[in-house]
C-alpha cells in the first residue's frame, strides 16, 4: 500500500470496474469517498453501501436526484424537443451533468481536489463527466483510470480485472453478467458492447427492460390528457379511469409505466460519439417518447410559425451540446435561456393514445392557441379574401421567370421533353 495521498470522490456504481478502481485507488495511497447518485435505476443501494465500505471507502454518500434529474435537466429538454440525430432522446447525456453537479457538492464538503469516474476511454461519459466537474469547479482534478497505461496495461480485459477482484475478496457476481453493457436512470436505459456491437445482430428479445414486446401488449390502449403550462407537463390524467399525478416526479413514474405497459420507447441505432466513432446503442425510454410527442403538438399549436422555425434550429444546437456534454457551457445556458423564453405561451392540454408501441395524438387544446376554424374553415370565407391569393402566388412565382430568363441564353426556349432535349433541339 502506498503512502497515503490525497481524498478522492470516486463516482460510484458498486458493479464490478468502479468496485476495482476504489480497492486500486487505495492502493495508490488515496483515501476514497464513494458518491453514488440515485437517479432512479433499479439498484440495492443499502447493499451498495455496506460493499463500498467492506472494500474500504471512508465514507459514502447515497444522493437521491430523482426530483432534480426531472424537473431541472429532463424538463429543458422536453420543452427543446431534444433529439440527437433525430432519434436518441439523450437519456444518458442528460443524467450525466445532473450527477456531476451533486458529485461536486459532496467533493466540496469533503475538501476533496480529486475525483475519479470508471468511464472508458472510448466512450462519451469521460467528456460528460469532466467538463461538467470543469465547469463546476476548474480546479478539480480527475483521475481516469480507464485512460491511465499503469491501470488498463494491468487490467487489459475482463478476465484480469475478475482476477483482481478475487485476489482483493471483492463481491464478484455468481450468475453470468449480460452479455452488454447497461446503463440506467429515470428516463431511460441504454444498452450497448458484447454481442451488440455487430449492428446486423438483432437484440435478444429478453434484452428489454423498460418495455414489454408490443407485439403482446394490452389490446386495449391508454388515452392520456397530457397538460402543459410554458412547455412543461404540469398534470397528466388517465381517461380511462380517472387517476391523476400532478407533481412532476409522480407524472414522470407514471408514464414511464404507462408506456413500458404498451411497448413504447424503443429504438435501435448507430450514432456518432463525440470522440470520433460510431457505436450501435438500443433504447428505451417511455415517458419521455409520450411526452415529446405531445410537446411537439401543443407547440405546434400554439406558436408562431417563424419562431417556431428558429426554435427548431436552437433545438438541434442544444441536442448537440448537450450529447456532447456541454450542458453547463455558456452557449448552452444562452440556448436554454433562449428555448425557455420560446415556451411562454406554450400551454394547454393534448389527449393521446397509448398502445402497441406507438403515441397516437388524438386532440389538443390551448388558451394560447393561433388555430382561427373559422378562418380556415373550408364552409366558411371568414376575414379571408381568396382572390388575394393570385398576387400572393404570382409574386412567389416571379423568381421563376426570372431564373428561366437567365438560362435561356442564346439557344432557345428553356423547356425540355421526357427526352430531356430542349425544344430547339427537337425542331
């Protein structure tokens, strides 16, 4: 054992590679503080505990953000319409920040100038969790053993790192561990690595845990009334039985159970990491897959069209840095600022249907609404003149002209055939 150093908060999950790194962090002579962030995974915290203790942390922090993770990082997100390469509703990159932001707190009550993480050197985690700590504190200093040769040199594959733990009477599971890696939090679980990183391989059907099959969901859908008050769910009521959840971290659970009843919320894709590679990541998130479909349709209904249109193009901005672990940048608080601001008037109720996988919009509506029936009515002429449409539509048309004029040159008229030959050249 060496010398003792320094304390260092090590960001804690209790499975086998954070189990090893705090037993290797002793050995370096650090004193270990392990954090662990409830963010809503499935997890023996009290066990957690008792083995960060036996595997000689000093102390250990259980944090519940449960209420902060929603109200704070998920509801920015739902009122941006977040999405990464159209598609990942960016579960993990969201939770990321939310834990970094309590792993500071408690590096700052300990007098701590370290922390460690058990993230891998290929993955986004490390930037997520560093830059968050960075902007939290940029005197923070971080140990990554997973990028430091003296660690992944000793430790070059599983088989090493389970020798380790035995050599150390560190727990090591007694059933076989999945064979990908997982990573869960309130709004959704993500699975990659192991036999997922062929991207032809199609998912285990027992890989799911978030979700049931759709195929042998209810045949019964849920209709839901989603409210919303400045782009934020504010109540959520069950039509079919009446059951209501007010508070956001209620309104969250509940349809996370809702749409994990009906097979809502998985997806299966290849996206780009920031750090330069593309990776096959599965899934699942429920509430948050109900929720952006009825945010994009109360929205939709209620703000202006050119904003709109600006807002979707912060929207894509925020999505970006956020995945790519900026979320406490001053760009990314001048965006969340700026999508706040766009949510003011973003308020009323969407009705929606739940079942076999799919959120179907049913009818919404809003005190803020700029939807006129009569004004669009196709029975009614309204405060609407029809015969303004010509001058409307022949000045859309008069760069046509004059782009046809321009290419006209010297050779003819500018009108081809199904042979793509001009009329001159017919003639």
């Amino acid at each position: 054992m060496a010398e003792p150093k320094e304390t260092v908060v090590l960001a804690y999950s209790g499975g086998l590679d954070t189990s090893c790194i705090l037993v290797w962090l002793k050995e370096q002579g650090y004193t270990v503080i392990a954090f662990l962030a409830n963010i809503g995974q499935k997890e023996d915290f009290d066990a957690a505990r008792k083995k960060a203790l036996a595997l000689g942390a000093e102390k250990v922090y259980i944090e519940d953000v449960c209420r902060e993770f929603v109200e704070e990082f998920i509801w920015p997100a739902v009122q941006a319409n977040a999405l990464y390469e159209d598609r990942y509703l960016l579960g993990t990159a969201l939770a990321r920040p939310c834990i970094a932001r309590r792993l500071m707190l408690v590096a700052k009550e300990q007098g701590a100038r370290y922390i460690a993480h058990g993230a891998t050197g290929k993955g986004n985690d490390q930037v997520r969790f560093e830059l968050s700590c960075y902007a939290l504190c940029p005197s923070i200093k971080v140990i990554a053993p997973w990028r430091m040769p003296e660690f992944y040199q000793r430790f070059p594959g599983r088989r090493e790192l389970m020798e380790y733990a035995q050599k150390h009477g560190i727990p090591v599971p007694v059933t076989p561990k999945a064979p990908w890696s997982m990573d869960e939090n309130l709004m959704h679980i993500s699975y990659e690595a192991g036999i997922l990183e062929n991207p032809k391989n199609r998912a285990p059907l027992n890989l799911y845990t978030k979700t049931c099959d759709p195929a042998t969901s209810p045949d019964v859908p849920d209709e839901l009334e989603i409210e919303f008050e400045k782009g934020v769910p504010v109540k959520v009521t069950n039509t079919r039985n009446g059951v209501t959840h007010r508070s956001a971290l209620e309104l969250f659970v509940y349809l996370n159970d809702i749409a994990g009843k009906h097979g809502v919320g998985r997806i299966d894709i290849v996206e780009n990491r920031f750090v330069g590679m593309k990776s096959r990541g599965i899934y699942e998130t429920p509430a948050g897959t109900i929720l952006y479909h009825a945010h994009l349709d109360i929205e939709a209904f209620t703000m202006d069209r050119e904003v709109r249109k600006i807002k979707q193009g912060l929207a894509l901005k925020f999505s970006e840095l956020v995945y790519n672990g900026f979320w406490y940048s001053p760009e990314c608080e001048f965006l969340r600022h700026c999508i706040t601001r766009s949510q003011q008037a973003v308020a009323g109720t969407v009705h929606v249907s739940v079942f076999k996988g799919q959120v179907y919009v049913l009818g919404r509506e809003s005190p803020h609404s700029l939807y006129n029936e009569e004004l669009v009515s196709m029975d009614v002429q309204g405060d609407y003149e029809p015969a303004d449409a010509t001058g409307f539509i022949n000045i859309n048309a008069l760069r046509y002209e004059i782009c046809n004029d321009s290419r006209r040159g010297n050779v003819g008229v500018w009108s081809e055939n199904s042979t793509g030959k001009s009329k001159a050249e017919e003639e």
